[in-house]
C-alpha cells in the first residue's frame, strides 16, 4: 500500500522557495536547541554552531527577495507551502511544551 500523496506545492519564485527552505532548516535547529525538550548539551551545541550559517542563509535568500524587488510576503501561499513540507511539525519543536499534569 502506497501512502497517501502529498498536495502539490504551490507556485513559487525561486527565491520563495529559497526563503522557505531555510526558514525550514533554521527551525529544525532552533527545535534541538529548544531547551524545554529532551536532549543532551552536545547536540545543541552543534546546533547552534550550524544555526549560525543557516540563518546567514536565511537573511541572503530575503535580501534577495528584497534586492529583486519581491518586498511582499504573501503569507496564504507561503504557509500553505510550510503545511506540505511539514512545517507545522518542525516549527512545533521550538515551542515551550505543555506542563505536564501532575
């Protein structure tokens, strides 16, 4: 059984994909080095050594996005990218975690 197909993404510029990507993958490390979950001290050191050239990325594909005058982000379209390459999931993991009942 095969599993079910994701939607298509939406139509982007490149630099929108480019934007997303690495707001992705700057997510991914913010979520290892959220210090409400589960992990050791190592893996979020190296983490947050790699954060610092992803975000680097992150400001370099904006300010293309800028520079070739796309100054609007059109925010329905983006998301719904973020929701089929599993955003929602990744950008959870930086979020503090509900308490725990007692």
């Amino acid at each position: 059984m095969l599993p079910p197909e994701l939607p298509p993404l939406p139509a982007l510029t490149r630099a929108e994909g480019e934007l997303i990507d690495r707001y992705l993958e700057v997510a991914d490390l913010m979520g290892r080095i959220n210090p409400g979950r589960h992990g050791d001290t190592y893996s979020g050191l190296r983490a947050a050594q790699a954060l610092v050239a992803k975000a680097t990325a992150l400001r370099d594909a904006l300010a293309l996005m800028h520079q070739r005058g796309e100054t609007e982000l059109h925010a329905p379209t983006l998301a719904r990218a973020l929701r089929v390459l599993d955003g929602e999931r990744r950008t959870a993991r930086v979020t503090v975690p509900p308490a725990r009942a007692s």
